[in-house]
C-alpha cells in the first residue's frame, strides 16, 4: 500500500527522522508507537504532505508521491485525522462533513449513508456548530469528515487522547470494522498500549525518529515494551 524510503526530516537544527523506512500493509491496522518527541506525528505529516522530505521517498500504490501536496495525495485516497482533530468549530457538523467531500476521490456530493451508521450521533447533530460538541463527539466528527473523502489509507493520530471511555471504546469499534469489513488500510498513531493492542494488526516501534522494533503486534512482548515503551 505505502512505502517509505531511507526518509529525513528536519526540524530548524533538529534531525526528527533518521533514515526511515518501512512498509504499511493494505487491509490492516500499522500502529505508529513509542514515546512522546519520537516522531510520530511528524511522521504523519510528511506521508500526508504537510511536512517536505529533506530526503528519501514515498511510494503509494507504486507510485513517487514524494513531490505531491497534500490535496494530490488526499485527491489519490489518503485521509488524515491530526492529533488535535482540526475540526472547523464555528462551522455546523453538517458543513464539516461537507468539506470532507470537497476531496472525494469518487466526486461524490453526498454524504455516504454508512457515516452515520458508523457515527449515529452525528445525524442527530447536523446543525450544531462543531465547536460545541463535546471532545469524543468532536472525534468522531473528525474521522467522519476524514472518510467523506472515501480514503483508500486512513492516518488516524492519537484517536483516543482525551476523550471518554465509551467513546474510545466506539471508535475502536470503527477501527475494527473498517480495515477487517471495508478492508481499509489504517496508520494509527497511539500512547494507549491496551487499544494498540486490542485493535492493531502490526506494530512498528520509533525511538529518535529511527525504527526500532517492528512485527506482528501479538507478538509484542514486555521486554521491548519496557525497553521502548515505558515511561
């Protein structure tokens, strides 16, 4: 699905990505891991293109989308829920998920019907403004808007930061549901060591921007995650 190649990245003076590479399987969740300042977030903005390559590549789908923008790369199937969730809160929910299809690959007009069935709460929420949602409602918001866009590889970071346990609960449930039914192909960035493991297929493990540990996540065992994990 996507590929990346021997990437750096660069923060004024900071090296935040050393030489990256690793491959992101289709029909699976890749959780990103490790400690805070490792690079995870980083590493999100550069595959979706808000971030430049000092060097090394991208490759999704078999393609260089190295040089793309962001919108070329959403326009190719690529959807992004930053850490933060960057929702527009002065805007209704209903035109929040409208922006979402101003990207849609397939140039649909409508929201899909399954975005509600995923996120019930929002149909009964269309016409209040974002901003007075409460944060796991906000959450949701943010994933529906980013699937109006019908991505092919969904970036989801920190999905469940601060947000209520039902909630994180009905989002994992969403996780589980679209790589193992919709067979979508999900990057999650996660803190949380329970819902990585309850809900990701594979792991890939950051320290100092470089990949330290990577492999099938039942087979994640204590030692490395005291070694890379602990805080």
């Amino acid at each position: 699905m996507i590929r990346l190649e021997n990437i750096h990245q660069y923060y004024g003076q900071s090296h935040t990505l050393r030489g990256l590479s690793f491959e992101i399987s289709p029909s699976r969740c890749t959780c990103i891991m490790g400690r805070n300042g490792v690079g995870k977030t980083t590493l999100a903005k550069v595959i979706m293109g808000l971030l430049p390559l000092r060097e090394g590549a991208i490759y999704y789908e078999g393609s260089d989308i190295s040089k793309l923008g962001a919108d070329k790369r959403a326009g190719l199937g690529i959807g992004y829920v930053p850490q933060g969730r960057e929702i527009f809160p002065q805007l209704s929910v209903k035109e929040n998920l409208d922006i979402g299809l101003l990207g849609n690959r397939n140039k649909l007009r409508k929201v899909p019907e399954k975005i509600y069935e995923l996120f019930p709460v929002l149909k009964e929420m269309l016409k209040r403004k974002g901003g007075d949602l409460s944060g796991g409602q906000q959450q949701q918001l943010a994933i529906a808007r980013a699937l109006c866009l019908e991505p092919k590889l969904l970036i989801l970071d920190e999905p469940s930061e601060g947000i209520q346990p039902n909630i994180v609960q009905q989002i994992g449930g969403v996780i589980h549901y679209l790589t193992h039914e919709e067979k979508l192909t999900i990057m999650l960035i996660e803190q949380k060591l329970p819902f990585a493991r309850k809900y990701g297929d594979h792991f890939n493990i950051l320290e100092r921007g470089t990949l330290v540990a990577h492999g099938e996540m039942a087979d994640l065992n204590d030692t490395t995650v005291t070694q890379y994990l602990s805080v």
